[in-house]
C-alpha cells in the first residue's frame, strides 16, 4: 500500500507569496513611490491656492534652489558632517569604553554613573555658550563636537551597561566553575552578549550625533560654524524659505544615510547568529 503525502491546497482567498528576489525590490519602490505621491500632492496643493513661496515653496521650487545653491549647500553639509561622525566616533569609543569599564568594576559604577546620568539630562542650551566660550570663538567647531558628543554618549554607555550585564548567569556560572579569567569571561561571554546592545545603541547614536551637532550650532549663535545648520538661520532672516527646505532636504537625507549604513553594519555583524538578524524561513 502506497501513501503519498501531498501539501495542503491554498484556502481560497490567501494572498500567494512574493518572489524572494522582488522582496527588497518592493522594499525601496514603496516609501519612494509614497514620498512622490506626497510630493506630487504637495506641488498641485500650493498651485492651486496660490500660497505664497514666503510661507510654503513648492517642490519644484525648492528643488531649482538647491540645484542652484548645490555649490554653499554641499559645503555646508560637510562641515555638518564631519561634525557629526567625529561626535559619533567619540561616542562610540568612549561610551564603549566607560561602560565596560563600568561594569568590570563596582566602585567605578557608583562613582562615574549618576555624573553620566547629570551630563545627559542637562540641557544644551544652558551649557553650550560655556563650551564656546571654553574652547575660544576661533575654534568654534570643537565646540559644536563637544556638544554633539554630550548627546551621542550616553545611549551608547547605557547600552553597553546593559548589553554586559545581559550576559546568561547559566553560562557565567560555566565560566567560574572553570575558572576562567576575567578576560575569558570578557572576550567570550560578556562581549558577545552585549553586542547587540551596542550596536543598537550605535544606531540610537548616530541619529542624536546629526541632531547634536545641529542643534549645537543653532545654540551657539556663531557665524564662524558654516553648516547646515547655520545656513537654514541665515535663510530665514533672508525670508528663503526655499533655501531652507533644501538644506533641510540634504539633513534629511545625510541622517537616513547614516542611518541605513548602521542598520547595514548591524546585520553584517549579527545576521549570522542573532535572533534579532537571523532570516526566518517559511
């Protein structure tokens, strides 16, 4: 007797799965088809009632600036840039660094935590004047690397607290029946535990690094920062609010940079073993 064992039939009406290959194709086609029909709704809107270009510029209008100030504005955005990814990079190593430190260490928790804590809820604008003043008027972009690292640091050491306190207490207890060195414990067990800590915090980070230093360079009110930042202040006096969405546009547009080139480093590292990366078939 022969059984044949076949695979149940589609209820009628289940939608049929998607090729795998037309999956990331969909992925970018979608939020740039939907940002289109914004755009195209935006441009028909501001036609057809005439809004005035000192309140709300169409598209089209901002998009002819920032072709014709694409020159000031890729200028600008450098110096925004590399603000931001030398605040971040600072962040990264020094938040990576004292919550390790952190953690190996109890004396050091208490005494380094709540001045952590005191630093990330002090507002900006109440220390960034003392900052410039600090570093001095002609090396105003230390300044604003500062205070964009003031922002960036603390998700990447409360990340790293945790992720290396996350570690398995089954495993731990491994690691001490075999009396593992404490560097054992670090390089095996507490590091790649809190891995996806750190790189989520990472992530976290690299978004408040481009608002830091923005922001930073608004609250310092000083002419010698040329970035975007400065620019956007400088066009609103001017009454450009064309100018000012194409600067806006090029932030935007750097941040989702940075964003995505983290999300990619983070798959890249964890994708392999981590329920969070790892693919799931069916």
């Amino acid at each position: 007797m022969n059984l044949q064992i076949t695979a149940p039939a589609a209820a009628p009406g289940t939608p049929r799965k998607l090729p795998r290959w037309l999956a990331p194709a969909l992925d970018v086609a979608t939020p740039v088809l939907g940002g289109l029909a914004f755009l195209l709704c935006w441009e028909i809107f501001v036609r057809a009632f005439e809004v005035s270009r000192f309140i709300l510029p169409a598209p089209s209008a901002i998009f002819a600036k920032l072709v014709a100030e694409f020159p000031v504005l890729l200028k600008a955005l450098l110096f925004t840039a590399t603000i931001t990814v030398s605040a971040f990079i600072a962040a990264v190593v020094s938040g990576i660094a004292v919550g390790v430190l952190i953690t190996q260490h109890r004396l050091t928790e208490k005494l380094v935590w709540p001045y952590a804590v005191a630093l990330q809820v002090t507002p900006m604008v109440a220390i960034a004047p003392l900052v410039v003043i600090w570093v001095g008027l002609d090396r105003v972009w230390l300044g604003l690397m500062v205070l964009a690292w003031i922002v960036a640091f603390f998700p990447m050491l409360s990340n790293t607290v945790v992720g290396m306190k996350s570690a398995d207490h089954g495993l731990r207890n491994v690691f001490q029946l075999y009396r593992a060195s404490r560097w054992q414990r670090f390089r095996h067990l507490q590091l790649p535990a809190a891995l996806p800590y750190i790189l989520a915090g990472a992530r976290i980070s690299s978004g408040l690094a481009v608002i830091g230093a923005v922001v930073a360079e608004f609250v310092a009110g000083s002419g010698a920062a040329t970035g975007l930042a400065w620019v956007i202040v400088e066009s609103g006096t001017m009454l450009d609010v064309a100018r000012m969405f194409a600067a806006l546009l090029m932030l935007s547009l750097f941040g989702l940079s940075i964003w995505f080139v983290m999300g990619h480093v983070q798959r890249l590292l964890l994708s392999r073993w981590h329920e969070s990366e790892v693919s799931q078939e069916g």
